[in-house]
C-alpha cells in the first residue's frame, strides 16, 4: 500500500496520459473514419456518388488494415509514422498509428448506420432537389446520428483497451502503468488500481454514450 | 375553403408546365438475369395546367412512370421532355409526393415540409409557407411532433404539404391519399382542387380510385399490365376526356358510364352479380 501511496502522482498523470490520448485519437480517427465510412456508403453501387473503382480500392484497403492486430500494426506502421509525426516512439507514435486503426474500424460502423437509413428518404430529398452534400450533411449524418454516437462510443472503448499496448513503443498511460509498475515489480495491488481506472473510465463513456444517444434519438 | 397561397410565394410560383412523354418504355433487369418490361411506348401530351388521373393495376408501372418524369429514373426508350426541356436528375420543376410519405423521421412535420421549400427562400417567407401548408392540410395542431408521432394518414398529409412547398411546375402525386380515411380523402381532394385553381400546377396524379380520377381529371389515362398483354400493345389502355368543369358534382350521372368504363378496364366489373344458387 505504501507503494501505491509513492506511485500516486504517476498514477494520475497516466489516467490523464490515457484520456489524452484515447481522445485525440477518437477526434482525428473519428473524422477520418467519418470521412472513409461516408466515402464507402457514397460509392456502393446505386449510391449517391456510385463509382465502382473507388469503392473497390476503399474496400480492399479497409478490409487489409482491419485484421492487423494492434501490437503487429503498431510496430509495421512504426516508419510511416516516423514519416508523418516525427518520430516512430512516444504517445505522438501511438496517437498516430491508434488514429489510422480507428479510422478504418470506425469507417465500417459508419458505413453500416448509413445503410441502415431508409433510402426512400434520401430519394425523397434527392427529389426535393437537395444536392449530395446538403443530404449527406443534412440527413444521413443526422438521420444515423443515434446509433453513430454509439458506435463512437464502441469505438472509445475499444480505444482505452488499444492504447494499453501503447508501452511497446514507449507510450505512456494506464496500460503502461500497470505492466511497468504492476506487472514487472510483482505488485499487483498496483496492477489491479489500473484495471479498476480502466473500468471507471470504460464504464462513464459508456454511459455518457448512452445518455448522449437516447437524448439524440428523443430529439 | 379559402386558399391564397399567392401571397406567401414571394414570386417564386412556377408558371404550370407542359409535359410530352414520347415513345417512354422502361425495362428492368430481373435477378435471373432475364428482363421484365415495365413501360412500353408510352405518348402522352399533358397540357400545362392541366389535371391527369394515372389508373391502372397494381404492378403495371404507375410509379415507375411518375419516377421517369421526376427523372428518378431514366426510361430505357423514348424521352420526357418538361416545358419543351427534356427532364434530367434534380430537376426543379417537378416536386413528388411518394406512394409511402418518405418523411425524415428525426424532424418535426414543419422542418419536414420546409425541406421542400425552394432553396434560397428567405426564411421569413419560408416559415409562413410551411405554417400556411400545414394549415392547409389540417396538422397546424401538429406541426411540432414528429413522423412516429403521428398516424399514416398525417404523414401522407405532411408528405403532401412538402411537395406543395415547392411550388412547382409539375406536381406528381403517387396515390396520395391512400392512406386517409373516407372524409379526410374527400377533404384533401377538394384542397389539391383548390391549390390547383389558386395557382396554376400541371397535376399527374396515380389514384386507384375510378371516383377520384373522375372528380379530380380532365383526363384519364388507364394503363395496362403488360404481363397481359400482346407485343402490339404499348402501356396506356386508353386515355378518357372527362367532361363539364370542376367542380364537379361527385354524383354525375353523366360519368355513370365513364366510370363503368374505366372499372372494366381495371378488370373489376361495375355491378355485382350475384352467384346464382345451384
Ligand atoms: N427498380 C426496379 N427494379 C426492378 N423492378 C422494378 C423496379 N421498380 C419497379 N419494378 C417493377 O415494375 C413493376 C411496376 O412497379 P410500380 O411500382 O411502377 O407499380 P405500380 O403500378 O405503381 O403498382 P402499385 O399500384 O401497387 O403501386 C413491378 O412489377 C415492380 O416489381
Ligand atoms: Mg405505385
């Protein structure tokens, strides 16, 4: 217990390390995500900007990256991100190679809510002479609101869990918390205060999630 | 019923538009790889202003007509030419109103029937419209609820309300008041009488509805199922003058034999017979 008391400035500053970075990520990951997902429902056959070749490519390229597992991802993107942030370690490292993964596993969810809006309406406001824009800003988006907050709430989740590994390349948080000063030094009281934040703070955005999308689907 | 929706256009009322169908087929492909004649030479001249009844059997393509005026889809043969343009995909001058209400399930019946409103109608003017449409249409009690809140009826009111708002040259009503129970269903005719009297639409309306073809059209266009048909014949069955001015009374004997006419040719006959007994 003593220890715990020794650790707790490091404890607190990896929770804010976690969010920091579980949150940056759901912004970058999440447009990006948003921006893919909207791109595959747009170019399926019959849709509002059907286009065969885009949606083939899109589709072979989120259906590559998908199954990578996290810790493989991590290190094989590791050039790329030493390319595009700056450096191949540290949360900016995990930030980035967390923000492609989630922007691949959000364009799906995205994709299948917008499937799930009944395409008489978007007709209907095709019809009404809205153009591509004014219906995927002004009723996809909004019609699949609902059930998007939830994904991204999903997606947040899954985010806190991911971005545990992030001490395989020198990234802080809880995860890295844990092993370092749980795991490694066999304390697991130690191990087990990370796993009790991880579940408090997995438990209040689901809630908040829940909360966020039933407002929404009262509106 | 006094309607002077004049004053809240703003200038923006599109003069009625002719419209010329000429030679129009549509053809879909069938999941067996086969095809299934849908249309089949469609000519037809509508005047602009005036007020055409589409009958026919379920199935025989009255949807798929209005779709190819409202250029949703595009005919495999022939052309639809509006105002002497031929139509194409977001065309303005035309506004639908669906066979189902299509409305955006998350906005209240207002913003739904303001999303039909031209674009770049200033808001003011905008909200006017749409409280005077809905007026209109009865649901001025209702304007804040939602589609899920309201009945099928109400909704089919709205979805009216929304293709009115635009003011359009060519209005295309797929059974629009299907789903209203006999009064409302009389109501709404007498309104869409009205507007069309107020300010001057050209009405391509699909009914199956021998009664309400008869009240509301100068003509009549009875299509075919072509599953029952010779190769010689081409989609429309026939095309009926209805006679006298609206209103009309909705007893007329004069359409006795018009509606008569026209149930036979939707294969239902006029009277019952009876079995006899054996
Ligand atoms: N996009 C499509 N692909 C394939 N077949 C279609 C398509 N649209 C319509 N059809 C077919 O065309 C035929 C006519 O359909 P349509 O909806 O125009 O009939 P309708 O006269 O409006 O019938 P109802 O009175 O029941 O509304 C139907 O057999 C339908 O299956
Ligand atoms: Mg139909």
């Amino acid at each position: 217990m003593d220890r715990l008391l020794e650790l707790e400035g490091l404890f607190w500053e990896s929770v804010v390390e976690t969010l920091y970075i579980v949150a940056v990520t759901l912004g970058i990951g999440g447009v990006g995500g948003l921006v893919i997902g909207v791109t595959l429902y747009v170019t399926r056959k019959n849709g509002l900007l059907a286009n065969a070749p885009v949606s083939i490519v899109l589709n072979l390229v989120v259906n590559f990256f998908r199954p990578i597992p996290f810790v493989i991802f991590i290190g094989a993107v590791q050039p790329l991100a030493r390319w595009v942030v700056g450096v191949g370690i540290g949360n900016r490292a995990i930030i980035f190679a967390l923000s492609l993964a989630a922007a691949f596993g959000i364009s799906r969810i995205v994709e299948q809510n917008l499937v799930g809006v009944d395409p008489g309406v978007v007709e209907a406001a095709r019809a009404m002479g809205a153009g591509r824009p004014r219906i995927i800003l002004t009723v996809l988006i909004p019609e699949a609101l609902g059930p998007l907050v939830l994904g991204y709430t999903f997606v947040f989740v899954a985010l806190v869990d991911m971005s545990a590994i992030a001490g395989v390349i020198g990234g802080g948080g809880l995860g890295n918390f844990a092993i370092v000063y749980g795991y490694r030094q066999f304390n697991p009281v130690v191990t087990w205060v990370a796993v009790i934040a991880i579940v408090v703070i997995v438990q209040v955005a689901q809630f908040a999630g829940n909360r966020l999308a039933r407002t929404i689907l009262r509106r | 019923m006094n309607v002077d929706l004049g004053s809240t256009t703003g200038g923006r009322q599109q003069p009625a538009l002719s419209v010329a169908l000429s030679g129009v087929g549509r053809t879909f492909p069938t999941p067996g790889g086969g095809t299934r004649e849908v249309l089949r030479e469609v000519d037809l001249d509508v005047r602009a202003g005036e007020v055409i009844a589409l009958v026919g059997p379920s199935g025989c393509g009255k949807s798929t007509l209005l779709r190819q005026i409202s250029a949703l889809d595009a005919p495999t043969t022939g052309s639809v030419v509006v105002d002497g343009v031929p139509v194409g995909p977001g065309d303005l001058r035309t506004a639908v109103a669906f066979q189902e209400p299509r409305l955006l399930p998350w906005r209240t019946l207002t913003a739904n029937v303001a999303f039909g409103l031209p674009r770049g109608t200033p808001k003011q003017l905008g909200a006017a419209r749409v409280a005077e449409l809905l007026e209109l249409v009865g649901l001025a009690d209702s304007a804040t609820l939602r589609p899920r809140q309201v009945s099928g009826g109400m909704a089919q009111r709205t979805s009216l309300a929304r293709a009115l708002a635009r003011a359009p040259g060519v209005l295309l009503l797929d059974e629009p008041f299907g789903a209203l129970d006999a009064l409302t269903r009389l109501r709404m005719q007498d309104l869409l009488l009205n507007v069309h009297a107020a300010r001057p639409t050209t009405v391509l309306l699909v009914t199956h509805d021998v009664e309400e073809a008869l009240y509301l059209a100068d003509r009549v266009v009875l299509l075919r199922d072509l599953r029952d048909s010779t190769p010689e014949d081409t989609s429309i069955a026939r095309i009926v003058e209805v006679p006298g001015d609206r209103p009309r009374d909705r007893a007329d004997h004069e359409l006795t034999e018009l509606r008569a006419e026209l149930l036979e040719g939707l294969g239902v006959a006029a009277h019952h017979t009876p079995a006899q007994p054996a």
